[in-house]
C-alpha cells in the first residue's frame, strides 16, 4: 500500500488564489484520497529567483519539509508546478550522499534529518492514475472545447520530473478528456507563459506570454486549461483580451458536481460561461 499524503498548497495558492485549493480539495477528498497538511510548512523555495540567489538555503528549506514527511511516513502531495520542480529537483539531489550529509548538518540544529525517504508527487500526476475512479464519479460532463498548458514546471527537467514528457505532453489533455471536456491539439513543444519573470522584468514576460496566447486563442477553444497557479494568474491576469483559463482540478471538480460558487469561480478575473 502506498504511503498516504501530505498535502503542500505552496505559497502562491495559499496567499493568492485559495480557490485553487477548495478545487482540488473537493476532488481528493470525492476520490477519496487520504491527505493531511504539511505541518510546518514553508516556502519550498521558489525555482527560478529565489533558488537562483541561494542554492544551499533552497536545499535546506527543501530538505526539511522533506523530513518532515519522512517522519510521519508520509509523501508530499503537491498542487503546485514550481513546488513539485522544487520538492522533486531537491529529492533528487539529495540521493547524493555526500551532499545528503552536509544539509543534515543544517538540519541538526533544528532537530532534524532527511535520510531520502519521501516521494513528491503532483496533483496532475495522482489524476492520472484514476482514471476508472474520475470517469465513475463525474454527473457533469464537461463538454467543452479546452487547450491545454501544463506549464514548464511540469515537463522540464523530464529525466528528473517523470511526469509527462516535454514534446506533446499528453497527461493534462488525458485527464480533462475523463470529463468530457473536448480538447484542441496544443503546442507541440509548450511555451513558456512569462510567470516566472513577472516582478523581474515585466516587459520580457508579457511578451512570452502573447505568443502561448495568440496560438490559443486561435485554437478554437474556450478556454486555456492548466495545472500550474503560476500560469494561471497569468492568462486571468496578465493577458489581454484572450481566453479564460480553468485550473485542471476545477475543471476535474465542476465535472463531478461542484457548483462554481464552492469552489471560488467567481473570482476569476475572466469568467468562463458553463
């Protein structure tokens, strides 16, 4: 039997978009998924600045909510792309044992160690291997025309991700396809939002992001759909003019009878008609 969850929101969704959580929340707990919350969370660090600025600070941060779980014999569930990238670059790494004991110094001094124990895993990921128990629980197909961007944080590095690949990923299209949702052919090699350099360089990221959503809104599809929160708040957000976008657990949850209201629609900046 795998080991149960600890659920890791991240920092985004828990400070920004909470309707994110109520979302995926619904849907695990309708799966019947065991979870509990990640007791003493913190940052995970962020992947791009902040990891950047301090590697040995990431690693340490990392490593200790890793213990933590390793503690409770439990794994870390993620609901966010540039979490799971982090958890899983710093599970990785620390499979070094050399390096696995200088951060277990650090941790020490706080009364802890990581001895490589826990697994990461990403909400996209536990989806998709439930496809008999989504089919069996959606009352509300969703049937509507949807393109699909998983977001870098997802796809690369893929030796270290495992969890779709990184030319015509295929993991988000297959899971909004158990609820009826009609998916239009995405980009063969997925681009880049801009999310990661909004704050940095405004201008650079606006015009990473007009290229993912010209090609989708000329897709045909109603609605962008994706499984990071960071490209979330950049199509409602940030983009003008183009399509809505859904988080793939709201779509997962509207299919099985969540009413818009519980799980936070309305406050989408764009609304999408259902």
């Amino acid at each position: 039997m795998s080991r149960p969850f600890y659920l890791f929101s991240g920092c985004l969704i828990s400070t920004r978009l909470p309707f994110l959580e109520a979302s995926s929340r619904f849907v695990l707990d309708r799966l019947g998924i065991a979870y509990e919350d990640l007791p003493g969370a913190t940052c995970c660090v962020e992947p791009i600045g902040l990891r950047t600025m301090a590697h040995d600070t990431w690693l340490a941060s990392a490593a200790r909510l890793l213990a933590i779980a390793e503690e409770a014999d439990r794994n870390i569930l993620t609901l966010c792309n540039g979490c799971y990238m982090s958890l899983r670059e710093a599970s990785h790494a620390l499979e070094d044992r050399a390096l696995r004991a200088k951060v277990n110094e650090v941790l020490r001094s706080i009364g802890r160690e990581y001895h490589g124990g826990t697994e990461v895993h990403h909400l996209p990921g536990v989806l998709s291997e439930r496809e008999k128990e989504i089919r069996a629980s959606v009352v509300r197909p969703m049937d509507i025309p949807l393109v699909s961007h998983p977001g870098c944080h997802m796809l690369r590095p893929s030796g270290v991700l495992e969890l779709d690949t990184s030319f015509r990923p295929e993991v988000v299209d297959r899971i909004a396809s158990w609820t009826g949702a009609r998916m239009v052919r995405g980009e063969d090699w997925p681009s880049c939002c801009g999310g990661g350099l909004s704050g940095i360089d405004e201008e650079l990221s606006t015009r990473l992001l007009s290229g993912p959503a010209r090609s989708y809104q000329a897709s045909g599809a109603r609605a962008v759909l994706t499984p990071c929160p960071f490209c979330f708040v950049q199509f409602d957000i940030k983009q003008r003019g183009g399509l809505p976008v859904l988080f793939l657990a709201e779509l997962v949850a509207l299919s099985m009878g969540a009413a818009p209201e519980r799980i936070g629609m309305q406050y989408h900046r764009s609304k999408l008609s259902l």
